[in-house]
C-alpha cells in the first residue's frame, strides 16, 4: 500500500459517491470516543474564543483608563479633587487602588490626626493598597488560566483522538485481513481531524494568554509605581505636621 495515497485520501476524506469532502460527515461516521474528544475540543475553543473576546475588552479598557487616571492624576492640584473625578475611570485599577489609599488616608486623619501618620499608622495606608491591588488582578486574571489549560491540554486531548483512531484502523486490519485505504481510510481521517481540531483550540488559546498576561503584568508594574508614588505623596505631605 502507498502511504502517500493513505495520506491523500484519509486528510481528503473523500465522501462516498464523490460527495468530496465533508468534515461532518467525518465527524458523524466516527467512533464514539473520537467524537467525544472532538465534541470536547471544540467545546474549549468555543470557551477560549469567549474568554478571549471578554478579557479582551477588559483588560484595554483598563489599560487606556489607568494611563488616563495617571496622567489626571498628576496635574490634579490637590487629591480631593482627583478622588472626585475617579467615576471617569471605572475601569481602571489603579483608579481603584487610588479609591482605598485615599479612604484609608480619610479615616487616619480624621481619628488621629496629623500625628497618626508620626506614629506609623502608614503602614494602613500601604496594606490597603496593597490589598486593593490583589484584588484588582485577580479580576483581570480571572478566566484566563483556562486559555493556559487549553493550550496545554487540548493537543494531548487531540492526539489521544488520534491514537485511538489509528488503533481502530490497526483492529479494522486484523479483523479483515485486508491494509486497503477502504478499510483504513476512515478511522485514520478521523485520527488526523481530532489532530488538527486539538491544534486549532490551543494555538489561539496560548497566544491569547501570553498577550493577556503580559499586559497584566505591565498593569501590575503601573500599580505598584502608583502606589509607591502616592504613599511618598502622603508621608512628604502629612508626616510631621
């Protein structure tokens, strides 16, 4: 038997009756664990592809909004008036960091007064930033560890639909004695659709998440220079008054 022309025929998939090639005819002649595995693939493509439009959206909004606020920020006179533009910004993360450090700096100086802040009482100031920030980047990361899963799983999910089609081609043999592309045909296109359907889930799904993640983390790295930044800010400001 040639094995250009299984290839041929079984990537080709040929209808019966020179139908052509019909990638749903493949799917309904398949065995049942090969159609799960491909029903499964396309189910996480499905899922990335919603992911990735959402986080998509998300995470650039809050990229142009927090370069927004920064810049607001900084040519505001005094933080009153910047805490009272924060509602232009309610997708940015560093808006909302700002939003905590400045209700911690509120209470602060309204139970303690300016001395409060020589007794160290910054420290509140900082773990409220701190604590604001964890939760702004598990928003943004929330969803997309499952891109990373996809990508890492669905070739392996594809290729056990391709091994099991390939041992069902070899048991289609030895039941029939015969190594046609008749007999073999069908069972190795089957093999080679989940190979390219595995494929086609993951290569979206890890480049989504790389964009994704190093977005974020330039947003962590504008985060924690904010917050640096506004806790100077607070102790030139108030400290020893």
């Amino acid at each position: 038997m040639d094995l250009q022309n299984v290839i041929f025929v079984s990537t080709v998939g040929a209808a019966p009756g020179g139908g052509g090639f019909s990638i749903l005819q493949l799917v309904a002649q398949a065995d049942i664990v090969v159609q799960l595995v491909l029903f499964g693939l396309i189910g996480m493509s499905i899922a990335c592809w919603g992911i990735i439009l959402n986080k998509w959206g998300v995470v650039n909004r809050a990229y142009s909004q927090s370069a927004s606020f920064i810049d607001a920020f900084w040519k505001a006179p005094d933080l009153d008036q910047i805490y009272q533009k924060t509602g232009r910004y309610p997708q940015s993360p560093v808006a909302e960091v700002f939003k905590a450090g400045y209700a911690e700096l509120g209470r602060l100086t309204a139970s303690g007064g300016a001395g409060a802040m020589d007794l160290g009482l910054t420290e509140n100031i900082e773990r409220a930033l701190r604590r604001t920030t964890n939760t702004e980047l598990a928003q943004l990361e929330r969803l997309i560890p499952f891109l990373a899963t996809t990508g890492s799983t669905a070739p392996f999910i594809g290729l056990f639909g391709t091994v099991w089609g390939i041992l069902r081609a070899f048991q289609k043999i030895g039941e029939t004695g015969q190594a046609s592309i008749q007999t073999v045909g069908p069972d190795i296109s089957h093999a080679l659709v989940a190979t390219a359907v595995g494929l086609l889930a993951a290569i979206p799904a890890v480049m989504a998440y790389n964009y994704f993640n190093t977005r974020i983390k330039t947003l962590h790295g504008e985060i924690d220079a904010f917050s640096s930044d506004f806790l100077n800010l607070v102790k030139r400001h108030y400290r020893g008054r």
